[in-house]
C-alpha cells in the first residue's frame, strides 16, 4: 500500500535571537500548506519577520488531543504541516511529542528541521560535564511528583539540567539545596538575547544571590551530578556500623558462599580479604 500522506515537519525556532533561525527552517515554513503553532499571536511576530504567509492554526496544551487527530487527518490527505513551538524545538517539554506519536502510529512521516534548543545550548556553555547528561524540564507542580523528581535528581550521577521560570526560580534554588545539598551549578539566563548570562556558582550561594536579587528571565540550570567519590565513601560509612560478622553474613543470605561473601565485604570496606578474615577471627563467634 502506497502512503500517500503528507510529512509533519518539527520546526525549531529561535530561543532569543532572531539570527539562529535557519535558512531550512524559512522554505520548510513557507512551502508547508499548515503551520500549527503553540501560540499564534506570538508566532506571527515571527512569521512577519520572514515574510512567511502560510496559513496557521493554534496548537497547544489544552487543545492537543480534538486538534492533534484534526492535523493527523489533514496529513492523511496529503497535506505538510509544520510544527512550532514559542520558541526552540519542537516536541522538548511541549505537546508537539503528543502529536508525533499519534503521526507514528498512523504511519505518516515525521521529520525535523534542527535549530535552537535551550537545554543543549545551556548545557555545552555551562562548563559542566557533557559526556553524560539527562534533562528534567520544568519540575513537576505536584508536590508529590516533585519530591519524587527531586529525590531521583540526589542519586543522578549525570549532569542535569533544568528549566525554570522566574517566578520560581527561588523556591527550585532552595529545594535543590534541601535535597541535594551543596553542588556546583551553571545558571543560564537569557540564552542567545542581549543580556545572556552565565552564572557559576553553587546551590548555597545561588539561594543567598537570588535571595537578595529579583530573577528576571527564563533560566536553564545545569547542575553537577553526584560524584562516584561521594557514593563510594557513603557505601563505606555505611558499613562501618555494621561488623564484619554482619557484612559476611549479609552476603550469606543472598546466597554467597563464605569465600565470595568475605571477598565482597572486603570490596565494601576498601580492605583485603585477609583482613577480613583476621577480623572475623578477632570478633566473637569467629568462623564458622
């Protein structure tokens, strides 16, 4: 069976300055039949500046289901739309993912036009390692959600980045510091605007700076992870109140043998296995 379906393209648009909009990015938007947009009257500023005059139709939050199945049946019938957010990428921490699984699953094309993404740029100008990172948006309102997030954030070995808006930015600073406790982070601002800042500092201080300063501007955390130093000297306090008896024998239960379980327990405690052995000689009960 031929597919004769139209292509729903992923448009990025700008994240602040109107010169990283791409040359791809202008024709696709153009030679498209449809632009769903997240916010109409913000992206026609957009459009006007690129003398871009494609029809355009709103597609948001609150309508992505009604509209979603709407646009899918325009594609089906050979139309390309073009999906943008407010600005950056489409379909990171919006409803355009909504619409890409409903494309899939109805076998119509799906392609990207790349640009601007705020959590890349942020990441790679934070100074912060980039190797390995995850990214967690906006954190969740619910105040279940967000402990649970949060809690997920203290055991996150990789960096982690943010997104935040003004109006909150005080109240994310110190429930990170609650939770988390001190760690480095970067603190964009304004990426790709006038006023772009970087900001190095650490969750304590960000709380006491922002504590005496009005946040103005969206932000992009990017925030260190945990340090397998820090996990390696936690699992050792851990077993320090723990004998070397007991550590054996935990090992036991989980079906060790004796010799396996000692040189675990060794490993745990950063000591020899003939430590071990000496200690369980010392402590009472001995060897079995």
């Amino acid at each position: 069976m031929i597919n004769n379906s139209g292509t729903l393209y992923l448009c990025a648009t700008p994240i602040g300055n109107l010169e990283d909009m791409t040359f791809r990015a202008v024709r696709v938007l153009k030679e498209a039949d449809l632009i769903a947009a997240e916010d109409t009257r913000n992206s026609i500023r957009l459009l006007n500046h690129f003398d871009i005059h494609t029809p355009m139709t709103s597609y948001h939050e609150y309508n992505r289901i009604e509209k979603g199945h709407h646009l899918v049946s325009l594609l089906l019938e050979g139309k390309n739309i073009a999906l943008i957010t407010d600005a950056g990428t489409p379909g990171i921490s919006d409803p355009g993912e909504d619409l890409v699984r409903m494309c899939r699953d109805a076998g119509i094309p799906v392609t990207s036009v790349p640009g601007a993404c705020a959590c890349v740029n942020a990441l790679i100008i934070s100074g912060r390692p980039t190797r390995r990172f995850c990214f967690e948006a906006f954190l969740p309102a619910d105040k279940k959600d967000r402990r649970r997030v949060l809690q997920e954030i203290q055991e996150e070995t990789r960096t982690t980045v943010i997104y935040e808006a003004p109006h909150r930015l005080r109240k994310t600073l110190k429930e990170l510091l609650e939770v988390l406790g001190d760690r480095r982070l970067s603190i964009c601002r304004e990426l790709t605007k006038k006023f772009e800042t970087v900001m190095e500092t650490t969750l304590e201080d960000a709380v006491r700076f922002y504590g005496e300063q009005e946040p103005r501007g969206e932000y992009v955390l990017v925030l260190e992870g945990r340090s397998h130093a820090s996990i390696d000297e936690e699992e050792r306090s851990r077993f320090e109140n723990m004998s070397v008896q007991e550590h054996v024998e935990m090992y036991e239960e989980q079906g060790l043998n004796r010799k396996d379980a000692m040189k675990q327990a060794a490993k745990d405690r950063g000591v020899s296995k003939r430590d071990i052995y000496r200690s369980l000689l010392e402590e009472d009960g001995g060897m079995k």
